[in-house]
C-alpha cells in the first residue's frame, strides 16, 4: 500500500471516529483506486476516500456530492423498480454531503451503509 492508500485509510478511521461509528484498528481495503474504499468493520459501513479523483475532479466535494444525489435518487426509485421486475440494489449514504476526513483538511470522504443480505 502505498502512501496515499495510507493516509485514506487514516482518513477513513478519522471519519469512524467523528460519527461515532466503531470500527477496528485494521479496517478492510475494499478498493484502492482513483477512490479508497474501505470497510469500517465492525459497523456495516464503507468510507469512500477520494485520492487521485481528488486531483482531477475539482472540487472533489462537488463530485461526491453527485454521487450522493444519484444514490439518493436511486435508492428512491428502487420500489418502482421491484415493482416493474427488476431489482436495483442501491448502498444508501450515512452522510448527507460529502465531509472532511478529520485527519487533513485537503481530504474528503462520503460513508455509505453496506446492504444485509
């Protein structure tokens, strides 16, 4: 893991931290790309840590909050979409706009529940 994913990761257990939520010292990388996804176990919730999106997509924030618009949309129409046949299983946010890491102010991360099955 390289330096970046390291600090994500921080940041991610920074973000834990700040909503209370529990969450081991060894937290679960899930993804570690353009974004750092990780697993906050025990809680059933994913920190998504923007790294190098966070250098091409500026402001990082305006991104993330896009994606929190369409998942909030998406999980809204999710009944219709049972109701015409077809499932659409949408992870829905914990956060209502995308937040400071806590840990450096030039990160930024949106928390999302994990589905139970």
């Amino acid at each position: 893991m390289d330096d970046l994913s390291r600090r994500a990761v921080a940041a991610a257990l920074a973000v834990s931290r700040n909503l209370g939520l529990r969450c081991s010292d060894a937290p679960e990388v899930i993804a570690d790309g353009s974004n750092v996804l990780v697993y906050l176990v025990p809680s059933p919730v994913v920190a998504r840590v923007a790294t190098t999106t966070a250098l091409v997509r500026k402001p990082a924030e305006q991104w993330l909050a896009l994606d929190l618009d369409l998942a909030g949309y998406l999980a809204a129409a999710s009944p219709w979409s049972r109701r015409a046949g077809s499932c659409l299983p949408v992870s829905t946010s914990t956060t209502a706009s995308p937040s400071p890491s806590g840990s450096s102010s030039s990160t930024t991360a949106t928390t999302w529940r994990v589905p139970m099955k």
